[in-house]
C-alpha cells in the first residue's frame, strides 16, 4: 500500500497536482482523462445508443463538415427535455473531436453552476484546460477567465460543445465577445435558443454563422425500439413472458407543461403471466383490471402531483391506498 500511494505521488508530481488529502479513485480519473487528452483519444465511456435520432445525426454530422463558412458556426439544439440531445451531442463529438485543433465538451452546465456558489468558474476551468490540453491553476474571478479563454481560442480551430445552456451570463462567461477562430464549431444544448442568439459574439461587426435544429419526437418505430433496448436488452424482444417489474413513466408531459397522458390499455398485459410489480406515472389505465396478470402483486399509481395510490392485491381483489 506504501508502494502504491508514493507512485501515485509521483505520477501527480509529474502532472502538477496535489495528491494527499485526494480521494484515490477520483485523483486517478483526473490523470486518465488528462491523457486521453492528450492523446487525443475518446472517453473510455461507450458511445451513447441512437435510436430514432439517425437523421439528426447526419444533419449534425452534414453541419461539421460544412467548411463553406469563413467565421464561427454555431449549432443550437432544441427539444423537449429528455429526447436525447445530450447523447446526439455525445456521439457526434465522439466521433469528429479529432479532426479539430482542439476541443471541448463540457456537461451539465446549469447543473454545475447551481450546485456551488461560482459553479461557473470550474465549468471555465474545464474549458481552459481542454484548450491548452493541460491543467492550470484555479482563477477566482470569472471575466479574468473569460479573457484567458478568448486569448486562447484565438488561434485555433475549436470544437466546443455546451450542454445545458441555461442563462446568459453562463454563455457570455464561457464564448466571451471577442471571437473564436475561423471555422470553429460551437454546438449548444439549451431549452431557450434565443440565449445563443443574444450572447455577445452576436454583438459583433462579423457575426456567427448561426443554424437552430429541433429534435423530434419518436416515431412509433423508434419508440419501440427504444422501450426494447431499455427494457429487454435488446432491439426486438422475442416475447414479455418472462417480465417480472414494469415501470412508465410520462412525467415528462407534466415537467414540460404539455398536459398529456399516455393512455395503457389493461390487454396488453395479458401475456405478462410473470408481471408481480406495475408502477405507473401520469398513465391512465383503460379496460378492466381482470385483464391484469394473475401474479401481480402491487400497483403503484400516481396520476396526478401529490396524489399517489398503491393497488395491492388481497384475495384476488385490487384496493387503493
């Protein structure tokens, strides 16, 4: 263990960090990702599964490849929350980080900004780092940072991918005003598109190249596809006999104000003769309960906020709860 601990002091030594007091297991994910880094190799993190996303992929894909442009792209992605846009931007990114200068891709944003006071000030520092390919010391003051970033990005030609844009200053603090290099590419994941639209490169004589892309919906198909490899592991299960939970879940509608409810009818689980656990969220169940499983043992029902039923089974008859 003596052994262990001073070679990863050493390593850290090389690198500029500090090792004691760190979390092992954290101290060595930082010096991996650095030289995946500098590698210029993707994350260890498999690329995320598309389905029913294909043609956003290719316009993405088409978008990055354009080098018709002379001054900074930028991308917006639009869509209803959990659609899949942060995986497109993860399997994009993937695949054409290497053809660029330099890149970043920086995660979760609005998460990380309301998780600590001056949560903006990592997120720079991550981008900071990802440009120089190299770890600097800690700034505290955020337009000190900016200008760092726009110093840096100057000349070279970047692949930026900013997830989860949720104000202005978050935007401005990272992109700055002055301008990156020609034929940089700058995607942004937000629900507000007029944010990318108002931040201040756009304030400036030579503007950005400016494109918006809506992700759609599921098709039927797609949809399928996607409850199947979630559910069974698979793209087209064989059969539902051996299903032993089942949850859906259509809170979303609810989160995004859209006052929609996925309606399950009652038959197609008829064929669940495993089926013991059911829970469902904003779905309203149509036909009788005698179609129900002969096996299920609870329900969990919540249709509404705040109202939540629990169906259990007793000598053959459902009860709430």
């Amino acid at each position: 263990m003596d052994r262990w601990n001073k070679t990863l002091i050493e390593v850290a030594d090389l690198k500029g960090m500090h090792a004691n007091g760190r979390i092992e297991v954290e101290l060595i994910d930082k010096i991996v990702n650095d030289i995946f880094r500098k590698l210029r190799k993707p994350s260890r993190i498999p690329l995320p599964q598309l389905i029913g996303t294909e043609n956003s992929s290719k316009f993405v894909t088409s978008w990055l490849k354009d080098a018709s442009s002379h001054t900074t792209n930028l991308l917006t992605i639009l869509g209803l929350g959990g659609m899949g846009k942060t995986s497109l931007a993860k399997y994009v990114y993937a695949l054409h980080f290497h053809k660029f200068n330099t890149s970043s891709f920086i995660e979760n944003i609005t998460g990380r900004c309301d998780e600590k006071f001056n949560g903006i000030l990592d997120v720079q520092k991550q981008f900071y780092d990802d440009i120089l390919k190299q770890s600097s010391v800690q700034v505290h003051d955020v337009s000190t940072y900016t200008s760092m970033i726009e110093n840096a990005v100057a000349h070279k030609r970047v692949f930026l991918v900013l997830d989860d844009i949720g104000s202005l200053d978050q935007i401005d603090a990272l992109l700055g005003s002055k301008g990156f290099h020609p034929r940089t590419k700058i995607m942004i994941r937000t629900k507000n598109a007029w944010l990318t639209k108002s931040c201040a490169l756009f304030k400036k004589n030579i503007k950005p190249k400016y494109v918006e892309h809506n992700l759609e919906g599921l098709s039927m198909i797609g949809s399928k596809k996607m409850l199947c490899y979630h559910a069974f592991m698979c793209n087209h299960p064989k059969g539902t006999e051996n299903v032993l939970g089942l949850t859906l879940d259509m809170r979303m509608l609810v989160k995004e104000k859209l006052h929609g409810s996925l309606e399950l009818k009652t038959d197609a689980l008829s064929k669940m003769d495993r089926l013991m656990l059911l829970q469902l969220n904003y779905v309203q169940i149509i036909g009788s309960y005698k179609n129900f499983p002969e096996e299920i043992k609870m329900v969990v029902y919540a249709w509404v906020p705040f109202e939540l039923y629990t169906i259990g089974l007793t000598n053959g008859e459902f009860g709430c709860s």
